[in-house]
DNA sequence: GTGAATGTTAACAG
DNA sequence: CCTGTTAACATTCA
C-alpha cells in the first residue's frame, strides 16, 4: 500500500471512468478490517466499527464498499473528492481509519444499502461492466422512442457511468446530432452509437490516467470543429437542459416525425 | 470576483 | 398524481 501513501486527486471529472480510477485505489483494502469510521454524512458510523471490507464494486457512477450484511454506496456527485492517508481543510463527509490508512472522502453522498446488489443493480446497464449489454440499452431505448439521445445518453438506468463529457464526445465520434429521437436513428447509427458509448468510456479511462483527457477532447469545449474547421455550437438541450457542444454540419440530426406515435 | 459545471435529489409549485 | 423548476452540496477553474 506504499504507493498509496499519498494520493491525490484534484480533477475528478467524475464519470463512470474516474470511478474505476477510484476502484483501483480502494482495491488494496479489501479484506481490511475498518478500526472506526467518522464524518458528516448521518449514517450509523458504529455499524462499520471493526467490520471487514468482504468486496469492493462500481455500478456507474456509484463506488460500492461491500461488507458482510451490507454496502456503503458512494457518490461523488459533481464536486465529489477522495484522499487517502492526507486530509483537506475541510471536513469529510465520510473517513474509513484502517491500522495503517485513512481514507477520506469529501462532498459526496453516502449511504447504506441493505439489500443485495444483485436486487437492486442492472450490472448490464453499466457502459464499463464485464456485463455491459448494448443489447439490452436497446432494448430500453425502443421503450423510450421520443427521448433525445444527448438525454439517453445521461440515463443512468439505460447508460449507467456516461456523464455529460461521455455524452458529448460519443455523440460527435458517432455523428449523430444530440437533439435526435432515440426511434428516428437508422440501426446502422443506434448500433454505432452503442458501440462508442463503451469505447469512449475506456479511451476516457486510459487518458486520464496518463493526464491526457483534455487533450483527446474533440467537442466538448472545444471551440471549433475539428473534422469541419467550423464553429462548434454550444446550447443547453434535451429535458435535462445540460450542455451539448456539437457540429451541425457533421452531426446529422435524426427527429423525422415518429409514425403515429411509435 | 464571477459564473459555470463532471450529478443527483429533495422540496415545492402548479 | 404528474411535470417542471429550484436549490443545495464545506468545490474548482477559467
């Protein structure tokens, strides 16, 4: 556990990849048995008193330190933060003391989950799972056939770990203009779209370890077009009224009126 | 100093 | 009851 003697990180950009960053830091306590837990978070810091880490699991966005008879879920929400065995000036919502380590979690939710995961969790909803599931995204999106994609994209139960860069990016890799019906897309585009949802999300993964991820933007806050030279729009779209950076000239909007009403 | 944003949900209004 | 809006969250940055 040297190596994480002092971690820090300052830019989270928390979507599904930065929490399996996150996965990857927690590893080392598995089997670690928790001497006290402390925080703001109003959860019943006695119960982890002297219990041991049995697992540790993601579902999107969603960190899962897994004991015996339950799970403490965390999310790092937009302005979540970790740290492990340093401490920032404020506060932490949620602080795990090992022996040898403190793990220290900041502007997050915490809460316990008493049911197992496998009753609450569509593992095959998450875009970075082992059980991944394009078809069954499909499937979920025909349910929905007046749904944007730039809001599809943002649905946790269908695309769980895709935030609003994964979104952004996928759409502009994929060409597909982020206004679009979700029914209105030819298979051709649905099955390309599917396919660089998961795909994006591991380039994210591997340029944010190497500190790299800003530079592979390609529309999301980008200025200009890089396949046009034109300019990017930048607006607020779908239900979900978050920001889309797009290329109307490269990203063909599909919204042909729906037959009858799908 | 200001405003915007990687996300979600409770609370409230209509 | 359903739908949409707002605020809140010990934040961080351009």
């Amino acid at each position: 556990m040297a190596q994480l003697l002092y971690y820090q990180c300052k830019k989270l950009m928390p979507e599904g990849p930065s929490i399996l960053i996150l996965h990857e830091v927690l590893k080392p306590f598995k089997g670690k048995k928790v001497i006290s837990a402390s925080g703001y978070a109003k959860i019943d810091y006695k119960r982890l008193k002297g219990k041991t880490i049995t697992d540790l699991k993601t579902w999107g966005k969603h960190t899962l330190i897994c004991f015996k008879d339950f799970t403490v879920r965390i999310h790092l929400l937009m302005f979540g933060s970790y740290l492990v065995n340093k401490t920032k000036k404020i506060n932490p919502k949620l602080s795990l003391h090992f022996t040898k380590d403190d793990v220290n979690f900041y502007m997050s939710d915490v809460k316990f989950i008493d049911e197992p995961l496998d009753d609450i969790y569509d593992w095959s909803a998450d875009i970075m799972n082992k059980k991944w599931s394009a078809a069954k995204a499909k499937k979920k999106l025909s349910e929905h056939p007046k749904m944007m994609v730039c809001d599809a994209l943002l649905d946790q139960d269908i695309f769980a770990g895709s935030g609003n860069i994964i979104k952004n990016e996928t759409l502009f890799r994929s060409r597909i203009h982020p206004e679009s019906l979700v029914s209105s897309l030819p298979p051709a585009k649905l099955s390309a779209l599917l396919k660089e949802v998961s795909k994006y999300a591991f380039d994210f993964l591997k340029w944010k370890k190497e500190g790299t991820l800003g530079k592979h933007f390609q529309a999301y806050e980008q200025k200009e077009c890089p396949r046009c030279r034109i300019p990017l729009h930048k607006r607020l779209t779908g239900k979900g009224k978050r920001q889309s950076y797009f290329c109307e000239n490269c990203q063909a909007k599909y919204s042909s009126k729906l037959k009858a009403q799908g």
